[in-house]
C-alpha cells in the first residue's frame, strides 16, 4: 500500500532521527561547525553519544509518565 507508515512498532521517526544529526552532530565543510552551533541554539559539539543519551532519558520519562 502507497502512503502507509513501513515501520508502525517504532517509537521515533527516522526523518526525525536525520534532521537531529544533520544540525547538531554533523560538522560542515563551509561552516566548520554544526548549523546548530553556527546559529547559537547549543555552546558545544554534539555527539552520537550525547543524542543517545538524550534519547534514553526522555524514553524513561516516557516510561514514567506511563506507569
């Protein structure tokens, strides 16, 4: 079927998931930087690992808000 979800079990969306990497972990070649840091949202360089924790934290309030 055209137009449905191809993943419906996950609980995040991987466009999402590209964005986030695309404008806080990825250094650009004209920029130097993230497009993040070049406009003044964050003061540091992201990592994959800080995206990972970031994610396992709001999963557990997540979780949380649920029980």
């Amino acid at each position: 079927m055209l137009g449905t979800w191809p993943w419906p079990t996950l609980s995040f969306d991987p466009v999402a998931l590209n964005y986030f990497a695309y404008n806080f972990i990825k250094i650009h070649r004209t920029l130097r930087t993230s497009p993040s840091m070049a406009v003044g949202v964050t003061d540091r360089q992201w990592s994959v690992e800080d995206f990972i924790a970031l994610w396992e934290s709001c999963e557990q309030r997540r979780a949380e808000r649920v029980a």
